[in-house]
C-alpha cells in the first residue's frame, strides 16, 4: 500500500543575529516538574511535533503502539525525532531541562549545565508541513562549540494501526543517504532529506542516530512492555547526523534554526523548506500575531471566577491547536479494520477539527458536533464550516448520498466506522442539521446553509426511516456510549433527534421549504410527547439510557437504567426534559454517585449484578447490568456543565466548569500546561503523568472547550444569535455571588458585540453594545428565584417588557429599536 509520495527535510540554518527564544510574548505557561513524565506538543493545521518537556521522544500512543508521537505532516509520520548536543553534551539528558513552556502557537525548552544555557523554540507556520526549530544558545565564556543534530526517520501513514488487517507491519524500511551535505531517508511512502543552508562539517549514517535514546528500548506490537520506550516493533526507520561549528561570544546569545519539511515531492519538501527558513524569525512572529488575533475574540472578564477566565483564553487555544488540514485524502471503508479495499474516491481538501491528541488526531463526527459549540462562541466560525464540509463530503462519497453520517476517518482517508452497513453512530447523524443550524444562526451565512441543505434533510429521512425498523419513532443503533447491556435504541440518539428535527425545521422555514418544515416540525412534536413516558425512571432520579430490543414484543420498550453519562442529554440539549423531570435528575447526577474531584464520571455507582462489581457510594436501589467506571472525562464533565446552565443552576455549574479548568490549568493536575485532556485523574483512571507513554488517554482532546466557552458565552453572558432569522438576543445571568461579568469583541455574524453585566443589591444591569451585526436586539436578565419585577428601564427609560418562563427561570425580556442597549431591572421580594 501507498500513500502518496512524502518527502522530508530537517534542515538547520546559519547562525541568525535574531532575539532569542526566551523573547516570548505573554500567554505563557510553565512546567519545571517532572518533565520528562510529561508530553509535550506543538501544532499547526498541516504538521504536528509530540515529544517529551525534556525534548526527548519516547514512543508515544496506541493506535500504532509507540509511533504516534514524534515529527507528524498527516497523513504520514516523518520522524520518531531530532536531538541536539553541544560539545558532546545532549540536550535533555546530560545538559538537564530546567523548565517547559507553552505559548500562542509555540513550545519552549530551556536547558542550563557546563557554563551553557539553551533555549529550544518549536512552533509550525500556518499552512506548511513543517516544524521549525530554534536553538537559542548562551555561554558564559568564548568558545567554539561544535553543535551535533542527529534525526531517526519513520516514514509511515497514519493507517493501517497495529491491530487492523493489514496492520502497520506492512510499513517499508527506510533507507539512508548524503546529498550536497543534506542526509537524504526513502522508504516506499516517499523520502526525507535532513540539510542545512551551509554545509555541515561533518555527517555520518547509521541505524541509531537517535541522540541519548541510542541504543533503543523497542516495544513490542502488543502485550506486556517497558514504561519508556523508544521505538516500536513496527518500526523501520533508519539515522543520520549532521556537525556543526558555532563561533560562540561570552554572555551574547546566538540562535541557530532548524526546520521539519513534509511534502507529497521533493519539490515540494524543498520549496517548504526554503520558504520557511528565509526568515524562521519572522515566521514564529507571523505564528504567534495570528494565534493572538483569534484570541482577541470573546475576550471575558470574570471577576468572580478568574480560574475560568484564564480557561476561556487557553480553550480557545486548545481549538487553534486542533485545527488540521489534508490533501487528497483517498476514501475507504476499512471495517473497523478488518479490510482494505481499493477508494472510491479521493476528496481533494478535508480541514478538520482534530478529535484528540496524539492517538485521535482526525476527522470525528461526534467530536466535530459538540466542539462546534465552543468554536461558534469563541468567533472561529472557518473551522466549524470545513469540519462539516469534510464530514458531509466524506460520508456522500463513502456512503452514497444515503444522508449517514461517517464517524471516524484517518488523516489518510481512511474510513474506520461509519459506512452504510456499520451499526452506527445514529447520534452523530442526528446532530448534524443541529450543528449546521448553529453556525448559520451565529452567521446568517445563507449560502452555508443552502449548500448543507439537503444533506441535513437526507440525514434525518435516513435515520427515522432506515434506522427505526420498529416504526415507535426511536431510533436503533449505537450512540456515543457503547457498552454492554444497552437495549437497541439510546437514549442520546433520541434526544438529538428530537433537537435536530426542530433545527432543520427552523432551516427548511427560512428557505420557505413547507412541506419539509411540516414533517420535521411533525416528527418531533409526536417525540416530545411521548418522551417523558417512554425514558423517564422514577426509580432511578432520571432518564434510563437506552431502552430494550424492540424487536422482541416481548419487551415492550423496556427502558434500561446503567447510569451511563448519556442520562444527562435531555437537560443538556435543547433542553428537551421537562422542568420537574429536569432539575430532579440534575440534582441526582450532582451527587457523590456520579461525580469525582474533577467531574462526571462515565457511568455512576450503584448496586449491581455485573461481575465487575460497583464500587462507591449508591445514590438509588436500581440494580445495573453493568459496573461503574469512575473516569471523569472532559466532554461527559463539559456535558454537565451546559445541562446546569439550561437549567439556570450556575452554583451548580461552577463545579464542571471548574472541574475541566483545573484539569487543562491547575500546575498540581495538569499533564500538558494549557492543554485540556480527554480524561481527568479519577478513582478508576490513574492519571497520564503516572502511566507508560504508549497507554494514555489524549492530552489534548478538543470537545471538553465545550464545557468552558459554551457556558460562559451563551449561559451566562446570554448571547444567543439568532442571524438566519435576523435576530439577536442577549438574555443575562449572573452566577451566584457574583457582582459581574463581562465579554467584549463577541463574534456574530460579520460584526461582534460586546456585553457587561452587573448587579448591585437588587439592580440587575445588562449593557449590549453591538457592531456591524444587522439584527434586531432583544436583551433580558434571568430573575433571581422569588424575585419579582419593580421597575425596567432601557436606556435609562420605563419601557414595556415581557416576562418568560424558561428551564432557566422567569427571563425579563425587552426588544431594542437600537443596536446597542443598556437594560435595567429592578426587583423585589
């Protein structure tokens, strides 16, 4: 198998009279503990680097077990990794790391032993298969030092993995050269050339050449295995070195740039090459000016809760770094693995918000569709556009124009679930309308809409047609959580369903399409009906996750009660569980039962028959086919926040909120500074720093923004546009205990509004100024619970007003005739 032509070059440049590394703008965040338990990562939409805070790279990941770190242009790894040595010292080893950072768009390394301190900038310009280095050098004497780079290859794609048919033993040795002083790797996916703008003073080649990781410690492709690897049985690469003689000055730094090329040519490999290193400098500037220009939207003020103030900021970070592109992906069903026929077809650009790093760093639905949420309230509509345009390209082309919805496609273009004859995920089908609904409300962008159009009407005719073979209107199949025990059809394929229907509903009336706002608007009202009757356990405090085989009469839709996170989905999206229903199961999934230190965990405790047991306390007597497990993940810890918020439960709120700030910014938790994780430290998952390199969970996995944006943007400081209709609407709430909250520069649509929100004794103030947004404003403040309406001003006059009753509370409403607004309310007791 082949998967385009690759070529690679490391190159290292001349001395450049450039400030040094340590010359790094704000927004930092630093490690000095631990650092060779940590992982590290850099990333730029076309190319990725994972290794260790030290700069070293031990094998890293699962899929392709220990080859998942290292130099990444996807689809196809380059290098396992580059180390550096100064005078027969290597950096990271015999010269210590003394601290790691984290910047916007950039890592930092810094070193210090033997009269000599080293900084190490990494970052990846925006749009190349490339990752650029600078050594940043300072001695405390003058010297000449002799600086040695070594670079080990492993040319590979990103599929096949270690378990599939075929499986990554098919990946080709790797052969080894030197050309016009540059170190030149080939092996049957393409070539790699590792060379400097001036000749070197030296090379060799050889096998090793993997700096202080020479001889390797080799993982086998499965079971039992060192903690710390440095290569894998799949690997295949081979080294070379190249010397270099650096004219040093006592105390004045000099910097020194390398870069990691990737191209489908040489040609190409070259031209990236070159461009990048005709001013390294000034592409980290470049980098580090476009990072800061998409932070400085949905810039937030929280008073009361800087923790998530500062998450706000590295959340919208987390998406920046998540952002991945490739060309000409080739699209097949692989079948879980288990075959690799020829594509169908090729989609010429797939940009994607990565899943996860380092082993889920593609294409998702699921995460895709609850990410979007975060990405639309911090202004970065682009990425939730291409996300859905890759998604929608590939399932038509896969799939048939069936309106299925695939679920997970390699960096390559390979499909591994999601074709017409997998079981699922019925979920992600159903929430696709909802997050094309999304971003056109935040947009009004028409065309976007046109153009996702009648995908969104094909993908819900797929799932209440061909997936409810039953006819009862729930869907069969797999939603997002897969365990033993579940009955047929789940309970988040229902509820985003539902919210789905009435989305394309909204879509198919702005387009004045009646007949299919009449079905779809039909459907879910005949759902919402009879939704309470069918999942609701009174036993239990909440919503049974999914209910028995319907194709078994004699099960009549039994619901099926396992505790699973999924039971928090009714509150969490529209919200679709009744009031009363609502808050009793969000006070239930608030105890001890369900929640650890740092969130939700996957599936709660209670008395069971499953043989696993079920350890922790018992929050009801229903007894579970199946076990706990105690793993707070991100996303499940995300979804418990946004339900709280729907149901105006701030207080309540914080402790998700919370939860997934500390894990991504709290020294004593974090693995990666900045870097929000897939899962948290939990009774039943020993934290990543603690465990091998190659058998972690991501330490950066996009979806849990959800739970920090998404609630503060659209929960608290109440911005809800509504463009495709031509309205905006900014309904306040302030936690409780705080005196105020603000957010400025807010994207919508083509314009931005800024909102502050404040409260002094019984005067709740909220301040709406909008710019270039076209819509008309209507602005509001939740009530305090047993408060009543004495007086509201707009703008300093009474005005009419309308009080509405939502999960949220009593909502004081008031319609605008300006762009701008300052809304007073007055209450009582």
């Amino acid at each position: 198998m082949k998967a385009g032509l690759v070529t690679v070059l490391v190159v290292a440049a001349t001395l450049l009279p450039v400030p040094t590394a340590a010359a790094a703008p704000s927004g930092e965040l630093s490690e000095t503990t631990r650092l060779a338990d940590r992982r590290a990562l850099v990333s730029g939409d076309r190319a990725f680097t994972m290794g260790d805070e030290t700069g070293l790279y031990p094998a890293t990941g699962w899929h392709i077990r220990g080859e998942m770190g290292g130099f990444w242009a996807p689809p196809v790894k380059l290098l396992d990794g580059v180390w550096f040595a100064v005078d027969g010292s290597w950096l990271g080893k015999d010269v210590p790391a003394t601290r790691y950072t984290r910047g916007q768009g950039y890592q930092r390394f810094e070193y210090r032993g033997g009269g000599l301190s080293v900084q190490r900038v990494e970052y990846v310009p925006a749009g190349a298969r490339v990752t650029v280095i600078g050594l940043t050098l300072r001695a405390d004497r003058e010297r000449d030092a002799r600086l040695v780079m070594d670079a080990h290859s492993e040319l590979m794609p990103a599929y096949p993995w270690g378990w599939t048919t075929p499986n990554a033993g098919i990946n080709g040795p790797d052969s080894g050269s030197v050309s016009d002083g540059a170190l030149v790797f080939q092996d049957t996916v393409g070539s790699a050339v590792v060379g400097s703008a001036s000749q070197p003073s030296g090379h060799a080649l050889g096998p090793g050449h993997r700096g202080p990781q020479d001889p390797a410690v080799v993982c086998p492709a499965d079971g039992p295995a060192p903690a710390r690897c440095d290569d894998s049985a799949f690997g295949k690469g081979t080294g070379g070195r190249l010397e270099y003689s650096l004219p040093l000055a006592a105390g004045r730094p000099a910097t020194i740039w390398f870069a990691v090329a990737g191209g489908n040519t040489s040609g190409q490999a070259r031209a990236a090459f070159g461009e990048v290193l005709r001013d390294p400098a000034g592409g980290l500037h470049r980098t580090v000016s476009a990072r800061r220009s998409a932070a400085a939207s949905t810039v937030v003020d929280l008073p009361g809760d800087r923790l998530l103030e500062r998450s706000i900021e590295w959340s919208k970070q987390n998406l920046l770094d998540s952002v991945q592109e490739v060309r000409n992906a080739r699209i097949r069903d692989v079948d879980e693995g288990k075959a690799y026929p020829g594509p169908v077809g090729t989609v010429p650009r797939m940009r994607w918000l990565a899943a996860g790093f380092p082993d889920y760093p593609w294409l998702f639905a699921t995460d895709g569709e609850y990410s979007a949420y975060a990405a639309v309230a911090a202004g970065q509509f682009d990425i939730v556009r291409d996300h859905l345009r890759a998604l929608r390209d590939v399932s038509e082309m896969l799939n048939n124009r069936s309106g299925k919805v695939v679920h997970e496609v390699v960096s390559t273009g390979d499909v591994y679930f999601g074709s017409n004859t997998a079981a699922g995920n019925t979920d992600e089908t159903a929430k696709f309308p909802s997050a094309v609904a999304l971003l056109w409300r935040w947009t009004g962008d028409n065309a976007f809409r046109d153009e996702m159009y009648d995908f969104t009407v094909r993908n819900l005719r797929y799932v209440t047609g061909t997936l409810d073979k039953d006819g009862d209107g729930w869907p069969e199949g797999l939603g997002n959580v897969e365990r033993q025990g579940m009955g047929e059809e789940k309970l988040d394929s229902a509820v985003y369903l539902i919210r789905g229907l009435l989305d394309l509903a909204d879509l198919a009336d702005s387009k004045h399409d009646n007949a299919v706002a009449r079905w779809a608007a039909g459907k879910a009202e005949d759902l919402r009906r009879r939704f309470e009757a069918q999942w609701w356990v009174t036993d239990g405090a909440g919503y049974a996750e999914s209910i028995d085989d319907p194709a078994n009469p004699a099960d009549d839709n039994t619901p099926v009660f396992q505790r699973h996170w999924t039971g928090i989905t009714p509150m969490e999206a529209g919200p679709l569980a009744s009031a009363e229903h609502g808050r009793q199961a969000l006070a239930q999934r608030e105890r001890a039962c369900y929640n650890g230190e740092f969130g939700t965990f996957h599936t709660g405790t209670g008395p069971t028959s499953a043989p696993a047991g079920n350890p922790g306390p018992s929050c009801d007597p229903l007894v579970s086919t199946v076990g706990s497990e105690r793993a707070a993940y991100s996303l499940n810890t995300a979804v418990m926040a946004v339900a709280e918020g729907n149901y105006g439960r701030l207080s309540a709120q914080r402790r998700y909120t919370t939860g997934n700030a500390r894990i991504q910014l709290d020294p004593a938790v974090w693995e990666t500074p900045g870097a929000m994780p897939e899962v948290a430290p939990s009774p039943d998952f020993k934290a990543n720093i603690d465990r091998p390199f190659h058998d972690r969970s991501m330490n950066l996995q996009a979806w849990g923004t959800y739970g920090t944006l998404w609630p503060v943007v659209h929960q608290q400081l109440g911005v809800a546009p509504d463009l495709g209709n031509g309205r905006l609407v900014v309904v306040s709430q302030l936690p409780d205990g705080q005196d105020s909250i603000a957010g400025r520069d807010i994207r919508v649509g083509r314009g931005s509004v800024d909102v502050s929100v404040t409260r002094d004794g019984g005067v709740h103030r909220t301040v709406v100024e909008s710019r270039a947004v076209g819509a008309a404003l209507t602005v509001g403040a939740v009530l305090a619970p047993g408060t009543t309406v004495a007086a509201v001003r707009l703008d300093g006059r009474p005005v009419p007003y309308q009080v509405v009753t939502t999960t949220r509370g009593s909502e004081v409403r008031v319609t605008s005739t300006r762009a701008s607004a300052r809304l007073e309310v007055r209450t009582g007791r």
